[in-house]
C-alpha cells in the first residue's frame, strides 16, 4: 500500500474553481491507478475520475467537462481540478490509489486511500 495525503479543499462560490492534490509516498508512484472519488453526507462514496497508469482519464458523467485530473510522476502526485462548480459538489473528496494496469469506478478495487478534504460550494 502506499500512503496518500489530499489538499486544496475548501469553501468555494458555485461556478467557482478548486484545485484538490494528492501526494503519494514511495519510489513507484507510476505504476499505480490513481482515482477520485467523493461522499457527500448520507449518501455512498461515488467515483469522480481516475488516471490509469498510462495516463489515460475517464469521468464520471456528472463531473465530465468541469473537472480534470492530472498527474505529475516525478512530484508523486495526482490533481483534480474542478471548475464550474455547483452545490451538487459539496462532498470529502478522497483519493485513492491501486499498482495495476486498469482502473475501476467501484471504491474496493482501490486498496490505498487518503484521509479526505472537505470541498463545500455555496449557491
């Protein structure tokens, strides 16, 4: 496993911007799946985006053309930035991370995660 820490949320207007990181510890942050998910009070944890290990991206359609994750190798991180925001985003934003080829939008494929950041959009 390999330990996450996520910053950068906060409270923010709707149409506004964010930009969430994630800093992975260990040598071989390439290898891994690095994904995005988001809970919002009573509700299930859903998948927001994930970066395969390739670099290839996939979203989720609620979030598809606001937001847009990224990773830098050489830093250990992955970022999520989210533009356009609306209430309906107002979640603890988690990261998490699997060393494997493919990706997954169900949370238990993922068996590292971070400790969440809060990200309230105000209307």
């Amino acid at each position: 496993q390999v330990q996450l820490v996520e910053s950068g949320g906060g409270l923010v207007q709707a149409g506004g911007s964010l930009r969430l990181s994630c800093v992975a510890s260990g040598r071989t942050f390439s290898i891994y799946a690095m994904a995005w998910f988001r809970q919002a009070p009573g509700k299930e944890r859903e998948f927001a985006a994930v970066i395969t290990r390739s670099g290839t991206t996939y979203y989720a359609d609620s979030v598809k053309g606001r937001f847009t994750i990224s990773r830098d190798n050489a830093k250990n991180t992955v970022y999520l930035q989210m533009n356009s925001l609306k209430s309906e985003d107002t979640a603890v934003y988690y990261c998490a991370a699997r060393p494997i080829t493919g990706w997954s939008s169900i949370p238990s494929f993922y068996d590292s995660w971070g400790q969440g950041t809060q990200v309230t959009v105000s209307s």
